[in-house]
C-alpha cells in the first residue's frame, strides 16, 4: 500500500517562504521535512509526518516547476501558468537570486565557465553550502552575466531592469559581474580578510569612476569595460616619480601640510618615496589587463602593508592620500602644463578610490584612528578579521575627516582589500 | 443562417526554441474553422513574434458556429522539412453568439500541445456578427444561454422554470480507430480533443433547440459528462434545467449572494418593488408577476423570481383529476392551449396580455385583486396542475422526506406497479439471489423504495409537471406551431426533474428524501452514431424508476437531480439520483397576493421548518419511520432524520454549524468478464449501498446532527472490487427532533470483561457526540432529558449501529428483524468486523480547530467571509501492493486515504483559518486492477472569527472586512474591471455614483458597436505601451480611462502589462462581491500525455504540471472573455492512466464552470448598510 500519485495544485499557487528557503538551499524532501518537524511546523497541527512531507513535495514541486520562469524573471510577471500576487512573485525572484556571501567570495573574479562550475564541488565542502544551492548561486551569476554581457548602459540599471531585482541585488549583481568581466585576483591569501561587500563597494567605485559609462553619460556607454583611454593616460602620472625635482617638490608640499597634524609624520616623510612609487606604478601598469586582474593584491602588498608596517591609522592614510593629491594639483600650477589638467583628474580619480579602498583595508586591520570610536571600531575590526566581517562603513571616517574630497563624501568608502591576517 | 466569424492574430509570446541553431523560432499560425484555413506570415527567428494579421473572416452556418471551436494552431516553418507545430487553442465561440453574454474575445492564450504542455502564449482577438434567425426550421440555438451554476444566476429572474433537459451524443472514440494504429499520440490526442469540443457543441446546440421549443432561453444547472466506452465508443450527455430568465437591472445588481446572509426583511422590501416592475416592463405578461414579485421578496439572493407558470391552478383543487384518469391529460392539453396567448405573447401591446399585467405595474401591488387574478390563472395554467392534485390529496404538509433511518431501508418492498422493467425483488436479499436474466444485467437499488402504487393519472399529471409549455418568443403566434409544440412539449416532460440545488424561497414546499436509481449495462459498439437509441433507453429506465421512487415518497418532482457514470473494461453503472420533493408556489395558492408585507411568513408553515414537513400522513407511511412533532412550529410532523441531495435552503433554520460526513467503502469483487461481472456487481450493489447508508447515519449521530444536505453518492468500479463513496454535509436543523446517541451492546452479556469492553466503547462515543456537539455549536437546550451519556436512551432517540461489513445470511436476518421494529437498536460488539466498523467510526479525525468543512454552498453559521478565497484540485493514487487483501482491510486503507487527504488540505490551508472548505467535491475511481484514485476540488474561504452579533459590532467587523478587502485589492493587480469599483479614497462618497453607474452602463453600453472602435483604440495604446514599458514590469494603472474599461478590457493584453487575476470557485457566488455580468460558459476537454514520464518529474510530476496548465487555459479564456472569475468550477473527469515501464503517462481532464465578472462590494457598502452584516447566529432554537 502506498501513495502512488499525490499532487495539490490552488488556484493561487501555494507557496510557503520557509519551504521555498529550504529548497533553494538545495535540500532534498527528506531533509527538508526534518528540518521543517525541527522547526515545530507541526506543533499545533494535527498532523503527521505523511503529511507534512507530502505538502514538502509539492511545494519542491512548484518551485521545481517555477524555477524555468525564474531564469527569466520577466516571464513570471506574464506567465499564464502559476497565478501568483506580484508580491509573492517579488520575493520568489528576490529569493531566488540571493546568494551566500561565503560562496561569492569563492567565486569572486573566476572566470564564470564549465571548468568553475566543475570545482563548485569544492566550494561546496569548504563553505559548507550545499552543491544544489552553489550550482543555483553559480548558475545565476553566468545568466546575469550573459543578460547584461552585450547591453548598453548602466549596468546596475539593466540588471535591475532585465532581471527585476532589488536595488541591493541588483548592485551586488553588477559587482559580480564586473568582477568575473575583469577577473580580479581576489582570491590570495592576503585578500581573504576581505569580504563581498568590501569588494562590492571597490566594484562601485569603479564601475563610477573607472568605467567607459563614467567617462561620458552617453546612452551608448559601457558599464562593464573599464575606460582604455583613462588607463593609457595613467601612464602619464610615472612623471610623478621620474622626475627628481617633482618627486621632490611633491614630497615637500605633502610634508609641509602634513606637518604636526600626524603623529606618524616621520615615517610619513621617510616613506614617502616608497609609497608615490608604489601607487604611481600601479597606476601605469593598468593598461595590462594581467595587471588589472592584480590591481587588489597590488594595492595591498605596495601601499597598504607599508603604512601598516609603519602603524598608521586610518586617519593617517587618509591625510596622507588627501594632500598627496591636493599637492599634485599644486604642483600643476606650478609647471602650467595643460596637460596636467587632465592629468591630476586621472591621478584624482585614480587616487580617490584607492584612498577609500586603502581606508577601508586599514579599519579592517584595526588600525583606526585613535578617539572615541577607535577602541570600539577596533574590537569590532579584529573580529572581523576571523569570521564573515560585517565591514565597518567606512563612510564615518571619510565625513569624520572632512576633506575637500566632495565625491569622495558621497561616495563613502569601502575596503580594499590586502594582507589581512597579518594585522591581526 | 450565416454569421460571421472574425479573427486576428496579434502576436505570440514566450514560444518555445524551435531551431536549435540559431535559438528562436519562425512561427505562423493556421486559423481554422470548419473546413476553411488561413494563415498568417511567418514572423522569422522570435520567440515574440508579432503578426498582427489581417481580420480572418469565416462565413458560416449558426449551426456550426456552435458545433465548432475556433482551431488555432502555431506551426515553425521550416523550409527543407515540414512545418512542426508547436502547439494549438481552441476556442469555443459560444459565448459569442448570445447577445447577454460577451461580445469580444480577446487576451493571450496559451498554446497548448498535448505531449508538451503549455509552450508559449499567443494574443488572438474574435468577433462574431449574427445575423438574426428568424426561421422556425433551424437547427441552430444560438442565443440559449448555459449555466453550470445549479441555483438562478445572482443577476438574473426566473420568469419561468420550464423543467428538464437531456440529450446525448455518441460518436466513435478516435483513440480506437484503426487510425490510431499508425498516428503518432499527438495526432490521436487532438483528434479526440477536437472531436469531444465537436460533439459537447453539438449536444449543446440541440440542448438549446429543446430549450427553444419549451420557450425557454436558457439552461440552469448545465451538467455535461463524458462516457468514455473504450471499444464502444464516446459518449457525451447533459441534463439541465430549461428557464426563462430575465436580467435584472437596477435594484437586483446591488445585492449580494445570500451568503453573506443579510436577508433582513427590510432590505428586501426594499428592493423588490424594483425587481417586479421590471419584470413587469419585460412583458412577461400574466398575473402571476404577482406572486413573481413576492417570492422575489421572499427570496434574499437576488430576485431570482421563479416563476411556476402552472402552478396557478392549485389553489381551485381538483380532485377530480385523479379520478379522470387520461383525460387528465387532454383537460392538460387543452389548458395549455388555452393559455398560450397569454404566455406566448411577447409584446406588451397584446391586449391580452397587457390586461392582465396592467395591475401589476401599480407598484404596490395593492390594488391588485386577487380574485381577478385567479381566475386568470386557472385559465392559463396548464403543465403544473399535477402539483394541485398532490397537495390537495395529501393536505398540504407533503413534504420531502429522505428515508429517515436506516429501517427505512429494510422496508423496501417489491414494488408493484413499477413503470421499469425493474426485475421483481423484493429488498435486497431476493435481487442477490435472482441476477436479471437478460444480458443486460440491471439492478437498480434505489435508497428508498416504497411499494406504492399509482394510478396512471397521477404519472399523466407529474409528468406534466414543470413542463412549461409556454411557449417562447419566436413561437409566440404562431398558434398551430404552438399546439404541436405543447403537445410535445407535454410528451417531452415526462420527467419532472430539476438540476438545480438550490431554489427560491417559496417554491421547494416539502422534501422527502433522496431517490436514486442504478442499473448496471454491458456496453457493447454504438453501430450508428446518429441513433444512439440504446444509450437514450438506459437513461430513460433509469429516470422512470427515479420518477417512480418519488412518487412512492408522494412527491411529484425531483430536485439536485444529477447523472453519472462508472465504466470499466465493458461494464458500465448507471446512476442517478435526486431528491424526492413537492414543489409549490405556496403564495399562489393561499390567494395573500398582498404578502408584500413584511412578515409573509404565514402561519402554515413557518419558513424555516417547511421544507422538513413530512408529506404524508402518518397513517399511511411509505416505510416505517420515526416521526415527531415539528420542533419549530409543533404543528406537523417531521421524520428524525432527512437526506437530500440539494443544497441547504437559505431559509432553513439550523442550530450550530455544519460539517463533512463521509461513508467510505469498498469491496472486493472476483475478477470476471461479460455478464458474469455485470451480475456480479450488480449482485453487491444493494449490500454497498445499504451499508454506505448505514454509515452516514451512524456518523451523522455521530456528530450530533439530524440531516444530510448535498449528498453524493458515488459507486466506482474497479476490476476486482468496487468502491463506494457517499459525501455529504451533515446539520443539525432546528425542525426536526434531537438525534438519539447511538447504542453499543454485546451479544454475549454474561462476559464481564466484554461488558466493559462495550461500556468504555459506549463511553467513547457518547464522548464524541458530546465533543462533536460542542465543536459544531450544537447547543440544545430543550433536550435537556437528551440521552447523551445516559446509558439506557429512550426508545426513540435510540438508533441502530449496523454491523457492516458481513455478508453472511446474517445480515439478512438482521433486515427482517429490524423490519418491523423501530425501536430495535442492535449491538453486535462480538462481532469483529462491527468493533472494526466502530473504530473506524471513532477514529474519524474531526476538523482541526479553525477549519470546518462542508460539500454544500453554503456553511451554516458561518456568514462573514472575507474575501480570501483558494480553490484547489487534489488527487491522490493509492496502490494497494497487498494482494490478498480482506474487504476490511481494503476498507481501512481507503478510509485512511480520506483522512489523509483531507487532514494534507487541512495543514496546506492552515494559514487562511479561520476557513471553511465548502463543496469538498471527491471523485474516487478504480483506474487498475489495484489503484484507487481519489481527486478533490474544493474552495477553501476564510472568515472572520467573531461572529458578532449586535449591529455595532458588525459595522467593525465590516469595515475591518473592508480593508481587508482593500488590502487585497491592492496586492492584486489592478484590474481594469476594477478601476470602475476601485475607488478606495473614498468609498462612502464615490459609492452612491459608482453603484448608478454600474447599473447604468452594464446593460447600456452597446458593445458590438464598440468592437470595431475598440480594437483599433486597443492597437494604439498597444503600440504606445509597447515602446513605453520596455521590459518593465509595471503591475497598476491601465492607460484607460475609468469609465470605459469593461468594454476595453483587452487592453490586459499589452504586451509587458501583468496577466489579469482570475478567480476560480466551485461555488456559485464569490464573498465580497456581486456578479454583474454571466459571459458563458467554460467547458473543456484537455489530453496531456508523454513519453518521458520519469524526466517530467513522475506522475506526480506530469499530473501536477498537467492541471496548473488546466487552471491556466481556464483562467487564459474566461480573462479572454472579459471576465475576472469562473464560479460554479467544477473537475468533471480526471482520468490517469500510466504505464512506469514505457515511460509513459496519459491524463484526461474535464473541466466547467460559468465566466462572469464580479466587482468587489467594498466601494459600495457605504450606501448598503446590510450587505454583509453578519445575521445573529441562530443558535438556540425558537
């Protein structure tokens, strides 16, 4: 004796939030029905377990069925198949495209290919995530990736249009796929202490700054691809150290403002050299696309480990960074180069975003600024070292500083990532 | 004649990959309609395309406009190979050809291939031009409006109720053809599909042509079923009710299903006036608009106005008729002649018919004389006259009575005058004994059968009943024609049957109980499709015997009559069954023309406890019964226990709420062929029966109720046993006497430890009963000297436990026993099925706290209902792997499979409680050898909690239900039917203009001369919303202006705009708001089969997905039509076959129900205070 056929179907389609979970999380009936007895679905119900894995099933069933729609959320809003309230079919879509932050952070910059998919069972075992869910998670990055990969304009924008997701998906979404388009190394050692959301925010950064779409507001621009051109006159800023004179007249002019307001003003003065070097290489490196792949490992290993190994604090950095471009501007009216111009614009552009990832990677090593919310900032920054890091917003520290760096405000910064572990 | 059938092909959408190179699709469609094709350009490499093709025109016969679908099929061209097709939409046209209904199609369907499923959507727009038909010759019907819904549809009047329909129509079944052999599935399949959407419009059509010649326009309680034959062929039947209905406009808009139960005198009073005068104004000239207009009164629904046409005569007796013998029926004939002018006549310029009605336009009716009235009626009365006899023979208080008890049953004896060739038997025992000699094996075993005979007056005089005669519009004057058609017309009414379950108040008098009829047949190969004769003589047997049980019952109608079939290999039941009942137009009679006052409850027969008044008198008893004073009125007697198969009438009174009963049975039966089998069965029918009976009695004590509303029962059969399944819903109603508890005794009484066995088991269910009561709000308080818990019940309230399951001789001498003892209660607790049977008794689980449940519309007790509403189908298939199994044990696992599946909805719904499931429709077959399917669709409707009581509480709940109602207004997308109602800033003030509005423009706007402008409105605003919502999705706001959004309401077809919620209900109304508009009805056939069963998820996978694509092509069409909800939705045929070792799978699905369009109440209730008011629970007994 037994149930050979067992279906329900409601006229309204039937779905509980806690099954749907369950099932996206690439549990089987079984273990499902476990979990959801655990969770005391029956307490109350005059219920036995036939029933409850019968209603398990058919809800796999549904979303088994709905998950075709959900590849192509567009169609959900006007299938005729399932008749399910727009609410309901907001938070299938929403729920769907949610993704573990530990399993990004995996795949962060890989190339989204058959030969990741192949590794997914690892990822799985080391995240602890079920290779269902991964395989779902990774197979959503690749649709985005291809819906957005030949469209025009924004990318936050299109992603949010094409794939009718939230605003906040749609900016994780867009940091994905910028980061799988360019491949960022983000998976080193030294990055690990970094987690999506610091990379999400860089990946703002330069989708904002970087990017074609940047550049000029046209509709024909191209979020995904950084701006060729921005990158050729980078190489411009190598200037910055090969000329003695500027080296040195740029050196001076940061020191001079920097004077009595750090108490790290010596190592400051010492490294100088050592860091406009590192930074201004970085910069004329990047019309190589490898070089591009290791602008993260890059920015920790020659500029942020520096100043840690010299103890600055967040503050410090962020000074710093400030005046070394504020002098550059100055040390453009100097010379009355026209080409400077466009030059520091680069060199500002450039710069601005590293100062946010550079702020952000230090507030993560713990080394804030010292007052009030440093003790409290810090504690909460070496905790986040070793587990899932609910990143500090570094946006504090930014308005805290009041720089002339108006965009800079806005923007508010996030972490860069670099040797992390070290720090702590 | 010839109309014209317009199509056009807009666009297509989500279509299915079918070159894999490249990815996309080059896809055309072929429009077809009769034997004429046309096709659109292909739109290369989509998946959206867009056509937008020329309008199709199709110049066709009215006949075949209602015979044939509208064939669309979408077809990839491929230029080396042939054209695949990726799938097809039939459309039924029919609603289309009836002015009333609606007069556009338009919207996207899915395309549907029966291997693949659903593939895609395709926007199609039709339109019909009908020239009018004027020649009385013809063969078409267009203009006979179908309702599935068993009770008058809300926004309409039954002028007249003419009586019952039927027709049938076999053909050969394609999928046994020798055809078949060598076409792939999918042909085969459509096929099928085409040839059933062929023959369901044919049967329709001619359905109509008997509707049109009674003079009726429309069929109520439309019930359509398919006998699939195998070998034999394809059958496809209907009954129906044949009406006259006339739309009411104005008042009869604004009110609600009496479901929200605000029948407040006042209110009708009301609105009544309005409802007569417009009845009046229509012409349908006669006096009897008099009484029309009290029983619309009367009536809380909506008017519906049931007009008996014959009823007239039975307030001059004549009991003369009965002597009269056939000259009954001439003095019938000849009445109806006499009156034809009257009723046949339309205009209201007639002089004959003006006359008479000019009184009744007084809006009082006060002036009204009654005399004068009278005399007018007698002289037109003419089919119903039968009902003056009965009620005068036996005086007054005729009533149904369903055989009260189960001793009732052992009573039948053979009948004597039986009009069927019944084989003589007398009770079940002698029927076991003597199969039917003939190869067609009959067993008819009815409930109840009385050995009464009848003279053939009587069956002359019932047989007229509810025939109408009258003639209709087009027969009007054509006097010589009209003679002919009363003649057949009276010939035709030989069954005084009515589909409908639910009636005006006024006009269901008495109820005697359930009648039905069964007969086993051995199908054999229909030779000739156009003479289905045999299938017609089945039928006709089986209704006579139905017909004959009534009148045993002394009733003269049956009502909630229903026709069903079980088929396997070439055996086939036949079964039929009803409610004995008399039916009256009581206000005609007792000449108070003048009720129109507010308590027309006049003293005979107090409203809510009329119908239980058992119609004979003691004396003379059909069968032993156990009768007792009227609780209510104490005037009359009332049987202690009813069973009928209608829904509960709005006016009954009831103490508590209601619940599921189900008895639940199967039996083994040896494997065998031929008549061999056919005997077999129909050798185990009456012991199934008897015993199903038995149980619904027992657990009707059970839970301490005393009668079975919308019992159905349903006898499947398998190839090695048969299943039984008897579902109804279970009362309590104030009228009838306090059922007794149920007595437990064991034969050895010497045995301690058995006394005690039997005393914990009597404690158990005295228990229950007590628990049952409490749970279903039972509280009597008169019967404080009640048995429960007392060990010794009086004699009367004492009831029989019957042993069930034996089949030994033993049984047999139990019936004879209990024969002539009423009072005998049996207690066979050493018998081992019995304590088995008890415990299953007990082990019924009952409803989990928030939930109650009923198969009838209505929920007693239960009045405000939100407007959450979740219909669904469940089906299960069991296999019993068990291959020696007893007929115990077979009975214990179907049981269980009940209680699972119904304790699985319970737990799925648990987030709408407090809820009601109302008509729990189960429908068991015996697909295999060892599979027993069982398929449920039901409505799940919650409710507030807080039954309040006093007024200012309900004005709370309302308005709470409003925002509720609001809230899920705003989840849903806006409709645009809906932009009309919706005016949620300010509902109390926009209400009076909307609700003038409503009025105003639904019956005034001229769609089909709209069409035209419409559509091409509706391709600019097309076009505009196509470039202005690029792939967004946008959910409010259609780009139309309020007003005009009904007769645009294809608008919802823009591509990017959400897809228009449809509402499906089995019931008849939806809570919360009022049905404007009835656009036709939806009857579909859909095949699905594959060969990739495993990759489709299994059968649970396939069927699943098969019936979420049903519900689609449903919701797909009605929002086509224009509408927002299918009501009265029912699953005819689920039929699963499957075959795991080749993959394979086919599943058949029947579906019907009416479109309509509702608007929510909510904008309107702040100008109508008592809509929805919760009425004061009824629950203490006057």
């Amino acid at each position: 004796m037994s149930v050979e056929l067992d279906v329900f179907v409601g006229n309204t389609t039937i779905m509980d939030q806690e099954v749907y979970q369950l099932w996206l999380s690439g549990y089987t009936v079984g273990d499902a029905v476990k979990v959801r007895m655990d969770g005391g679905v029956l307490d109350g119900c005059d219920a036995s377990a036939e029933v409850l894995r019968s209603d398990t099933m058919d809800q796999f069933r549904t979303f088994q069925m709905c998950e075709r729609l959900l590849h192509n959320p567009a169609k959900l809003a006007n299938q005729l198949l399932f008749q399910i309230p727009p609410d309901r079919q907001a938070m299938l879509i929403d729920r769907y495209y949610a993704f573990d932050d530990a399993f990004v952070r995996e795949v962060l910059g890989k190339k989204l290919s058959k030969g990741t998919k192949k590794d997914l069972d690892d990822v799985s075992s080391k995240t602890g995530i079920l290779l269902k869910s991964c395989r779902r998670q990774f197979d959503n990055f690749k649709r985005v990736f291809k819906v957005v990969e030949e469209l025009k304009g924004p990318l936050v924008e299109n992603i949010r249009q094409h794939l009718l997701l939230s605003d906040r998906l749609a900016r994780d979404y867009a940091a994905i796929v910028f980061f799988a388009n360019h491949r960022f190394e983000t998976g080193k050692k030294k990055l690990q202490y970094l987690t999506f959301q610091d990379f999400a925010f860089c990946a703002g950064e330069l989708i904002s700054h970087w990017t074609v779409g940047a550049m000029d507001n046209q509709l024909e621009d191209m979020d995904v691809d950084l701006d060729k051109e921005f990158l050729q006159d980078l190489k411009e800023l190598k200037v910055l150290i090969t000329d003695k004179d500027l080296l040195d007249q740029h050196k001076s002019l940061v020191c001079t403002a920097l004077r009595s307001k750090t108490k790290v003003f010596a190592e400051m003065e010492a490294s100088f050299k050592n860091l406009s070097r590192g930074l201004i290489n970085i910069a004329a490196k990047l019309t190589n696309t490898k070089d591009v792949r290791d602008l993260f490992i890059d920015l920790v290993e020659k500029f942020i480990e520096p100043c840690r190994s010299d103890r600055w604090v967040t503050i410090d950095v962020n000074l710093y960074l400030t005046h070394y471009i504020n002098s550059a501007h100055i040390l453009d009216t100097f010379k009355h180069q026209a080409v400077w111009n466009s030059l520091w614009d680069e060199l500002f552009k450039m710069l601005t975003d590293i100062q946010h990832v550079t702020v952000c990677f230090l507030v993560k090593m713990g080394m804030v600024a010292s007052g009030a919310s440093a003790a409290a900032e810090g504690t909460r920054a070496t905790a986040a070292s070793s587990e899932e890091p609910v990143p500090v917003h570094p946006t504090q520290f930014t308005t805290s500083i009041s720089f002339s760096f108006r965009d800079m405000l806005n923007v508010g910064c996030r972490a860069w990532p670099h040797s992390g572990s070290q720090a702590c | 004649m010839p109309g014209k059938l317009k199509a056009k092909i807009v666009a297509g959408r989500h279509l299915p990959v079918m070159d894999r190179a490249s990815d996309l699709t080059d896809a055309f469609v072929e429009v077809k309609f009769g034997n004429t094709t046309f096709k659109t350009d292909v739109f290369p490499k989509s998946l959206n395309p867009q056509w937008n093709s020329e309008w199709f025109k199709f110049e066709v016969d009215d006949e075949d406009l209602q015979d044939e679908p509208l064939q669309i099929t979408v077809l990839d061209h491929d230029t080396y190979s042939a054209n695949d097709a990726i799938g097809k939409v039939y459309i039924d046209i029919d609603p289309l050809l009836s002015s009333e209904a609606a007069t556009v199609i338009s919207g996207w369907f899915p395309i549907y291939d029966t291997i693949h499923g659903i593939r895609g959507e395709i926007n199609v727009l039709v339109k019909v031009d009908l020239f009018n038909d004027l020649n009385r010759f013809r063969q078409s019907s267009c203009g006979v409006r179908f309702f599935c819904t068993t009770s008058i549809p809300l926004c309409y009047r039954a002028v007249v109720v003419h009586g019952f329909v039927e027709e049938l129509v076999v053909n050969e079944d394609p999928e046994y053809q020798w055809i078949d052999r060598i076409r792939t599935p999918r042909a085969s399949n459509e096929a099928r599909q085409r040839l059933i959407s062929l023959m369901s419009g044919e049967l329709q059509r001619k359905i109509g042509l008997k509707v049109l010649e009674m003079g009726g326009n429309a069929v109520v309680g439309y019930l359509q079923c398919f006998d699939l034959e195998g070998e034999s062929g394809l059958v496809v039947r209907a009954i129906g009710t044949a009406c006259t209905l006339e739309k009411l406009s104005g008042g009869g808009a604004t009110n609600n299903a009496q479901h929200t139960a605000n029948s407040s005198p006042s209110k009708d009073m009301k609105e009544s006036p309005k409802a007569c005068m417009s009845g009046c104004r229509s012409s349908h000239s006669s006096p009897v608009h008099g009484a029309a207009s009290r029983l619309a009164q009367s009536f809380s629904v909506s008017y519906p106005t049931l007009l008996f046409s014959g009823t007239q005569g039975s307030n001059r007796p004549r009991p003369s008729l009965r002597a009269r013998g056939a000259s009954a029926a001439q003095s019938l004939a000849s009445a109806a002649r006499q009156c034809r002018p009257v009723f046949g006549d339309e205009c209201p310029s007639n002089p004959l018919s003006s006359g008479p009605s000019t009184p009744l336009r007084a809006p009082p009716f006060t002036s009204f004389s009654p005399s004068k009235s009278y005399s007018r009626q007698s002289s037109s009365s003419d089919t119903d006259i039968s009902l003056t006899p009965k009620t005068v023979l036996f005086p007054a208080r005729l009533c149904l009575y369903l055989s009260p008890s189960s001793p009732a049953l052992s009573s039948v004896a053979p009948p004597i005058s039986c009009q069927t060739s019944r084989p003589p038997g007398s009770g079940m025992a002698p029927r076991s004994t003597t199969p039917p000699p003939s190869h067609v094996a009959q067993s008819e075993v009815s409930m109840l059968r009385k050995s009464v005979s009848f003279s053939e007056d009587m069956l002359l005089a019932a047989s007229g009943m509810g025939s109408g005669g009258s003639a209709g519009k087009e027969a009007g004057p054509l006097k010589i024609l009209l003679r002919q058609q009363t003649q057949t017309a009276l010939e035709q009414r030989e069954f005084p049957f009515f589909t409908l379950t639910s009636f005006p108040q006024g006009f269901l008098l008495h109820v005697a109980g359930v009648v039905s009829a069964r007969s086993v047949k051995l199908l054999d190969r229909i030779h000739n499709p156009d003479e289905p004769e045999t299938r017609d003589a089945w039928w006709e047997e089986l209704r006579q015997e139905i017909k004959s049980h009534a009148r045993a019952l002394g009733c003269h109608a049956v009502v909630g009559y229903s026709e069903s079939t079980s088929i396997c290999e070439e055996v086939c039941i036949l079964s039929a069954s009803g409610t004995a009942a008399v039916l009256n137009c009581r206000f005609l009679q007792d000449g108070c023309l003048d009720v129109l006052s507010e308590h027309r409850c006049d003293d005979s027969a107090p409203p809510g406890c009329g119908f239980c008044h058992v119609p004979y008198d003691e004396l003379n008893m059909p069968f032993p019964a156990q009768l007792s004073p009227c609780c209510c009125c104490h005037r009359t007697k009332v049987p202690d226990v009813l069973f009928t198969t209608i829904d509960l009438p709005t006016d009954a009174q009831v103490t508590g709420k209601g619940c599921l009963i189900q008895a639940r049975l199967c039996r083994l039966k040896k494997k065998s062929q031929g008549e061999g089998n056919a005997t077999c069965i129909s050798n185990l029918l009456p012991f199934l029966e008897y015993e199903l009976h038995t149980q619904l009695l027992n657990k009707l004590k059970l839970c301490g109720m005393n009668a079975l509303f919308g019992l159905c029962i349903q006898i499947s059969v398998g190839e090695n046993m048969l299943v039984g399944l008897a579902s109804a819903t279970g009362v309590y109603l104030s009228a009838l006497p306090s059922p007794g508890g149920i007595q437990i005794a064991g034969k050895t009484p010497n045995d301690l430890t058995y006394d005690q066995h039997v005393s914990s088991i009597q404690r158990k269910i005295n228990d229950t009963i007590v628990k049952n009561r409490e749970l279903y709000e039972i509280h009597i308080t008169e019967v404080a000297e009640d048995v429960i818990g007392s060990p010794i019940p009086e004699p009367r309230q004492r009831s029989r436990l019957f042993r069930s399951h034996s089949e030994s001789s033993d049984e047999l001498s139990e019936l004879d026993l209990s024969h002539g003892k009423k009072d005998a209660f049996v207690l066979e607790i050493d018998d081992t099925d019995a304590v088995e049977d008890l415990h299953s008794l007990l082990t019924d689980a009952p409803t989990p706290p928030g939930f109650y449940s009923c198969n009838t519309e209505i929920m007693p007790g239960i009045y405000n209902w939100t407007s959450a509403i979740q219909m669904f189908t469940s089906v299960r298939v069991f296999r019993l792997n068990n291959a020696n199994l007893t007929n115990l044990g077979l009975n214990k696992i179907f049981n269980e499979l009940c209680e699972n599946l119904l304790k699985s909805l319970y737990f799925k719904l648990r987030s709408m409680v407090p809820c009601c499931l109302c008509r729990l429709n189960f429908t068991v077959a015996v697909p295999e050898d060892e599979l027993i399917q069982v398929a449920v669709t039901a409505v799940a409707m919650s409710f507030h909690k807080d039954q309040t009581q006093e007024a200012n509480k309900a004005a709370q709940a309302h308005s709470q239900m409003k925002a509720i109602a609001e809230t899920e207004e705003q989840l849903q997308f806006p409709l645009e039917l809906n932009a009309e109602s919706a005016s949620p800033l300010s509902p109390k003030g926009s209400g009076p203009q909307d609700g003038s509005n409503s009025h105003g423009r639904a019956p005034s706007v001229d769609y089909s001369s709209f069409a035209d402008r419409c559509s091409s409105w509706i391709e600019q605003l097309r076009l505009r919303a196509h470039t202005i919502r690029r792939g967004s999705i946008k959910t409010s706001s259609s780009p139309l202006p309020e007003g005009r959004s009904r007769s645009l309401r294809s608008t919802r077809s823009f591509p990017g705009s959400s897809v228009s919620v449809v509402k499906m209900t089995p019931l008849s109304f939806i809570p919360g708001a009022k049905i404007v508009k009835y656009l036709g009805i939806i009857n579909m056939f859909f095949i699905r089969e594959t060969t990739s069963l495993r990759e489709e998820g299994g059968v649970s996978g396939f069927l699943h997905a098969f019936i979420a694509e049903v519900f689609a092509m449903v919701r797909a069409h009605v929002a086509a039509l224009g509408g927002n909800a299918v009501v009265s939705y029912s699953m005819k045929e689920c039929v699963f076959m499957e075959n795991p070792n080749k993959n394979q799978a086919q599943c058949l699905i029947n579906v019907s129900g009416d479109a309509v369009i509702f608007t929510r109440e909510s904008d309107q209730e702040g100008h109508l205070p008592q809509t929805s008011h919760p009425q004061p629970t009824e629950d203490t007994p006057p």
